[in-house]
C-alpha cells in the first residue's frame, strides 16, 4: 500500500471482513477480534486516527478511549475525532511534516489563520472554530496529564466569568472547570444567541429543489437522477415536523416510527433515553402528513430494498446480530455471540451503534430493525445522511438559489414555527372548553413554551427561550404568515390520543443490566 499522504479517520468495528488470502501476520479469528475489543471495552463506532503511511499512533488514539468520550453521541466523537484530524494534516502538510507532539503556539496560530483568514483556506465561521479549537485544546489538556506534551500548544488567556459571557450571548463550548485559562484564539464573531431557521415556504423550496430535484422553477430536472429522493425527501419533512436531532432521527426503529392508518391530527411514538442525547427520552409527535409519507416509503422503497438485501444473503452475512424472534414482543431481543451470548435485551436500552446490527426474524426472513435503509438494505449511517444535505445545499447553489440547510436548522425551524402556533391559540382554545376539558389540556400543553421544551428534549426552558427571542424580532405581519395552513397543530388531535407526558409503563429501568 501507497502512502495517502494525509491522516485520516477510521471507526472500530467488529465486523471487519477478512483478507483473502489472509497473511500470516493477520490470522485472527473473527471471534478473537471481537474479544479483543471486548476486553479493550471499545464499542463499535470507536474514532482511530492512521497517518499517511498508516501508523497507528497509540498515544493519540487512547485519547477517544476515554470512558466519558465513548458513551457519549457518536456524532460527537465524529466531529471531535475530525477537528483534530484537520489539524494533524495541517501540521504534515504546512509545517514541514511536524509531530503532534512536537507542535507550538505558532503552529496553532498559523493554523488559526488558514482556517478563519487566508483566502486560500476555508475561512470557516466563528461558531465552527470555536467548537474545533475546544476539540484540540481538550485533547492537549488529556496529552499533557499523560506527561506527551510539556504544555498546551494553544495560545491561552484567562477564563471570564461565566456569567457575564452568558449575558453577552456567548455559548462558548464547555471545558473542564478545573482550568483556569481558554484558547486565546476563541472566535469574537460566533452567533450567540442570534438562530438560524428557515420560515415554512423557504424549507419546501429547499426541500424541493436541494432534495426532491426540481429546478428554482418547481419542474423536474432532466439531469436528476436520485431514486431515493422521496426517502430524503420524507426524512427531511420528519425531521422538520418533530424537531429531531440527526442521531435520534437516523436511530429510530421501524417499531418506533408510526406508520399505517393513524389520527388525523398528530400519531405519538417513544424515543427511548439510549438514542436521545443527554438521555433525554421524551414522546415525539408525527403529523398526519408526515406519518402517510412515512407509511408510503415502508411498504414500498424500504420494502423493495430489504427483498434484494435478503435474495442477495446479506442479512445471513451479519457478525453478532441482535435478533428479535418474537412479533408479538417487539420489545425484546437476544444476543447472538461476545460475552453477551443467549441473553436477552429490551432493544429500548441499546444504543445507535448496537441498533445496526438489530434485526428482526419474520415469517420472510431477517430485516433491519432501522428504518432508514440504503440501496443495499442495511441502515444509513450519520455521514451518509450529512453528505445528502451536502448535496442538496450544492443542488440549491446550481439553481442559483440561497438557501442553505443542515439537521440542526430543521430543529431550529421546527421550534420557532410550532412555538408561535401554540401561542397564537393558546388562550382562545382554552376559552372554548368546559373546566374538565380546559384541566386536561393544560395538563398536556400546559405553557406552550414548555410543549416545545418537552419536544425539543432540554431540560430547562432557558435553553428554549431563545426560540421566543427569535419570534420576538420579527414583525407582527411575518408572524401572522409564520405558520402555512398545511402544518397540523397539536391541538386539533384529540386530548385521549395525545395523552400525557408519562413514559410507558413497561419502560425498563436504564440502569438495570441486561436481562
């Protein structure tokens, strides 16, 4: 093998193919393999950096073995273990080939010009430099406790008060409390408490136009050519209409999204604590519309994919499947191999990386729990679902269109335009109900602020203020236009359907060891 020439990121797995031939120096059984990362404790999923001549530099690499890293989202651990190959191929690249360990201030600050300044860079903004230079400065922090590295490399300056940065708008990224002093290169420019959210007509043309592939014009573009364009298409409009994040989005199982004949007004599904972030399980809310969409692409696309996969074995090729034999326990499943082998699992306390090789036994054959499949019938990773957003904001470009989305915009959107629909017929829906029917709804929609809390999964209304403060700066003519006649309100469903905010009854405990 050539070198590559730049560093880049691989992801641990337990289901690495085998060579053929395989050379004496790689006769490894897939079930010494497998040990190995379970005596390592590495979950599926783990970041590993490799040079350009593939070295497996083991200091560097300990650093994502760090139990808080692990068990946080992997969307995280992406990013963080991206930052800092970022910097890595700066330094082999712009300074002479240097050693991470052996990188100074003047390294750090050319690398700051080059991303933020220098024309021939990608001058990234303040928001994405901040978050990446906390990324490299949490990973100098750990590489001089291990004595690698005599200081940060990073320009420091003395913390402020937190406080008076909160007052100032600034969401700087979280450090370890215990140091005294912050990158000096934290970026002046970061949006604080401005958001980002595009109004409902602005989504559908950048829907229409970035993911369905019509040209600025509403027609069909002859050049495009994407059979899974509704797929997209749907999985955009869910995301938009219960304000989920990616990872939670991409991790729902098909026992967890509604489909089928439903409500007219919104359907009511469980996100469990192992898939929210910060554990934050809470009911996700579908809207009629979205749940037809939704229904349309599992009996037809997802169906159509889940047959090939089968035809071709694929599914019978799968390395430690977790299987659920039982129809009528979908909530149940049972290890395949590893340590864990024979016992059984609510598949509500697994994680995004075990829910991969989820699968279910039906009267057909094994299928992917998931519900978002690709082409070859197995689930969609998170890079796969950023680079589709990728493409659709490039789409838009071509079309000479600017608007421009990513996953989090989609929540943002989904927060600004329900909050101003609860408020604007909060008082009136309450004026039209008997004492019995008023105490119930608000004991359902309760503040409309906290609704939208609840949906969002923060766990202070402080952190959902700043969607009123959005609304707050726009003038009473785009509010009223705000929220289209197509977008169910929550209140249209009846109070029975919608229930409480009570978790299922049968919901396990998460900290109780697999059964």
């Amino acid at each position: 093998m050539s070198p590559t020439n730049v560093w880049t990121v691989h992801y641990s797995s337990r289901d690495l193919p085998q060579p053929e031939p395989q050379p004496w120096h790689l006769r490894i059984s897939p079930d010494e393999w497998e040990l190995w990362l379970d005596d390592l404790g590495l979950p599926d999923g783990t970041p590993y950096l490799l040079s350009p001549c593939f070295v497996y530099d083991t200091d560097l690499n300990s650093y994502f073995h760090q139990v808080n890293l692990m068990e946080g989202p992997l969307n995280s651990q992406l990013n963080r273990a991206s930052a800092l190959c970022r910097k890595l191929n700066f330094l082999h690249r712009s300074r002479g080939g240097k050693d991470w360990r052996d990188a100074n201030e003047a390294d750090h600050t050319a690398y700051h010009y080059w991303r933020r300044r220098d024309p021939r860079g990608p001058r990234v903004d303040g928001d994405t430099w901040s978050q990446e230079v906390s990324h490299l400065q949490q990973f100098y922090v750990y590489a001089k406790r291990k004595s690698w590295v005599p200081e940060v490399p990073i320009p420091q300056r003395p913390r402020r008060d937190g406080t008076n940065e909160q007052k100032k708008g600034r969401r700087r990224p979280k450090l370890d409390s215990t140091v005294e002093t912050v990158p000096a290169t934290y970026a002046h420019d970061e949006g604080g408490e401005v958001i980002e959210w595009l109004p409902a007509p602005s989504y559908r043309r950048w829907r229409d136009v970035g993911v369905l592939g019509y040209d600025r014009e509403g027609l069909p573009r002859d050049n495009f050519r994407s059979r899974w364009a509704p797929r997209n298409g749907t999985f955009t409009d869910s995301t938009v209409r219960t304000g989920l994040r990616l990872e939670e989005q991409a991790s729902r199982l098909i026992t967890e999204v509604p489909t089928g004949p439903g409500p007219a007004g919104y359907s009511k599904s469980w996100l469990p604590a192992a898939i929210a972030k910060r554990n934050s399980a809470r009911w996700v809310y579908e809207p009629a519309s979205v749940r037809r969409d939704l229904t349309a692409y599992a009996a037809e696309d997802r169906r159509w994919v889940i047959e090939e996969a089968r035809d071709a074995g694929r599914y019978r090729k799968i390395r430690r499947p977790i299987v659920i034999f039982d129809p009528d326990r979908p909530h149940l499943a049972q290890y395949s191999s590893g340590i864990n082998r024979g016992e059984k699992v609510d598949v509500r306390l697994l994680d995004p990386r075990e829910r991969q090789r989820l699968l279910i036994d039906t009267e057909q054959g094994l299928e992917p729990a998931m519900f978002w499949l690709g082409e070859s019938g197995m689930p969609l990773s998170l890079s796969t679902w950023k680079d589709m957003f990728t493409d659709a904001n490039r789409r838009c470009e071509e079309q000479g269109l600017d608007l421009y989305a990513h996953a989090h915009l989609l929540r943002h959107t989904f927060a600004v335009i329900t909050l101003e629909q609860l408020q604007r017929g909060h008082i009136a829906a309450l004026g039209d109900m008997n004492p019995a029917q008023r105490l119930h709804y608000q004991r359902i929609f309760g503040d409309p602020m906290d609704w939208v809390r609840c949906r969002l999964g923060h766990a202070s209304q402080l952190s959902t203020l700043i969607y009123l403060h959005a609304l707050q700066e726009l003038e009473m003519e785009t509010r009223m236009a705000l929220v289209p006649d197509t977008w169910e309100d929550p209140r249209d469903t009846p109070v029975e359907v919608l229930g409480e905010e009570k978790p299922p009854a049968d919901l396990p405990e998460q900290a109780e060891v697999r059964a």
